[in-house]
C-alpha cells in the first residue's frame, strides 16, 4: 500500500514571503502522477499543481512550484510572494499508479499566513 | 458547467437509518471518485467508477455501503444502517483520464 508523509502538521509565513511545504511517499510504481491539493477552512479541496513522475522538470503554475526527487520520493510545494488566500490545509496526494489512478493523501499541513 | 456538484451538503441522520448521497461530476469527465475525509485527517479513498463500471471498492467500503452511477452520469453513494463512526465528510471527484481530479464541496454527515 502507498504511504503518504507530511512531516510539518503546521507551518507559517509571513505575506509576501516563501515557504516550502514538504511530502515523502513510498511506491513500487515507475509511472504515476503526484498532486498537491489546497483545502480552504470550511471550503473545496481545490488542485494546486500536478506533476507527471515521468517528467524531469518540475511544475510550475504561477506563484506555486515543486521540487520532485523521484528517486527520494520527495515531492516538496514551494509557494513564493505568500498571500493571505493562501492559509488552508496543503494535502500532497500521489496517485497509485495503474489505470484508477485513485489518490492516496497524507494528513495534511495547515498553513498560516501572517499579514 | 460550472463543476462537481454534490447533494445534500450537510445531513443529519439518527443511528440505524438510511441515508443515500448525490454526485454530479463534470460533464465530460468519465472518472468518478468517492473520497471519505474525517476530522485532522486527509480524504480516504472509497470507490471509483469509469463511466458506469464500478471498478474498485475500497476495504473501507463495507457492506452496508453502495454507489451506483447510472448511464456514466450523477453517481449516488447509499449508506444503510448508519453508525456513528460513519460521521465523516464525503467527497466526490471527477476527471478526465489523467488530468487531475476535481473535487465537490461534500457532504457532511452527522449520525446522532
């Protein structure tokens, strides 16, 4: 069964400032996608950024970046220039790998961002 | 279409009832996902459905548990004799292949 790490259940930034939320998984998969998920308090889980494991560079969607080692399982969000919308909690959730492509989430870490 | 919709949002049931769950996914999307999230803890799989092809269960998903979805459209998940440990929040996703699942707002039970 995959396992899911994120070992910060908390983190906070200042507005304007970088921070880099961390995930480790374990798979036995070669190809398979991973993806962060933002859930705003009382609010949708919402998709952040996806990235194809297959893929050398790293994904790149505006103010949200990631860092993927594929051969250390580590799959680290990067968020630059942090905005008071950005507080939620941050779900790194690698898919199984095989055609369901169902997703395994870890517990989560809560971000704070302080104005 | 403006997204994953689910039906009711929030529900309250007494222990021993029945209690039936709608999703309608985004149109064009043939994956559908059923996700149960607890309290501090990230969603857990429960089912998925390509088209209308049920083709995994999750060990979570007991007996007293079922989803069908019709004609590959709106998916409904049916909770018979309900417990109190199965107060959760359930999630219902769509997706188009690979492209990322795009969740709905859930439905929060509470079972009395």
């Amino acid at each position: 069964a995959q396992t899911v790490t994120q070992s910060q259940p908390e983190m906070s930034v200042q507005e304007a400032e970088t921070v880099t939320l961390s995930c480790t998984y374990d798979t036995s998969e070669s190809d398979y996608y991973l993806f962060w998920y933002k859930q705003p308090p009382s609010r949708q889980m919402i998709l952040v950024i996806r990235q194809e494991a297959y893929k050398q560079q790293n994904a790149t969607e505006n103010r949200f970046s990631v860092n993927f080692q594929k051969a250390a399982k580590s799959f680290s969000l990067k968020i630059s220039d942090s905005q008071l919308g950005d507080a939620a909690m941050y779900f790194c959730a690698p898919h199984s790998g095989g055609s369901n492509y169902k997703l395994t989430f870890g517990k989560g870490t809560l971000l704070t961002v302080n104005p | 279409d403006t997204g994953v919709s689910q039906d009711p949002r929030h529900k309250i049931t007494k222990r021993g009832q029945n209690v039936t769950f709608r999703c309608d996914p985004i149109s064009e999307h043939n994956r559908l996902y059923w996700y149960r999230q607890t309290l501090g803890q990230g969603p857990e799989f429960l089912t998925y459905f390509q088209n209308e092809a049920q083709l995994e269960k999750s060990r979570l998903l007991s007996d007293r548990f079922s989803a069908e979805r019709p004609k590959g459209s709106f998916s409904t998940l049916e909770i018979q004799r309900t417990e109190q440990g199965d107060s959760a929040m359930y999630l219902c996703a769509s997706s188009l292949e690979d492209r990322g699942q795009i969740f709905g707002p859930g439905t929060r039970l509470t079972v009395l």
